[in-house]
C-alpha cells in the first residue's frame, strides 16, 4: 500500500472571522470526502483569518491513482474556493 499526502497552503482574502474561513474549509472537506473518500486535517495556520493549511491523506496500491486523484482535489479547491493556493506539496509513504 502506498500513502499519499497532499498539503495545501491557500490565501482567503475575503475572510473576516475564523467562523467565515472555518464555513468555507467544512464546505471544502465535506465535498471532497464525499467525493473521493480522503482524510482531511487542518495542518497550520489555526488562528489565521485569512490563510490555512491543510492536508488530505489517501491511499491506494497505485501511485498513479493517488496522483489522480490529488490533481481533482486540486482542480476542485481552485474552482471553489474564493481565493488562491500559495502552495501545494504532494508525499508519499
């Protein structure tokens, strides 16, 4: 089994609160878990209005499919989130 780890650094400009950033963040994760059946944490930036971190974990015997599957994720963040990512790393185990 290969696990893989996709961390996302991402800009919320329109932020105002913790309670705005945390609404859109839940909005995120509830689709995407739906979707493709990942783990999803909150990595850094806890108490930032405005940035976050956070990280999606899968696994698969495939490497190409866990790669897949991260580059949906990705496409769909950019889609959906009113923002931008500053950086996205991908790890695998």
């Amino acid at each position: 089994m290969i696990i893989g780890l996709l961390t996302v650094e991402i800009y919320i400009p329109y932020s105002h609160s913790l309670k705005e950033k945390r609404k859109m963040l839940n909005k995120i994760k509830d689709r995407l878990k739906k979707k493709y059946n990942i783990a999803f944490a909150e990595l850094a930036y806890l108490n930032k209005w405005q940035r976050s971190k956070i990280g999606f974990v899968t696994l698969n015997i495939q490497k190409s499919m866990i790669e897949k599957i991260f580059q949906k994720i990705i496409q769909e963040i950019e889609e959906n989130i009113e923002g931008e990512i500053l950086q996205k790393e991908i790890y695998y185990f």
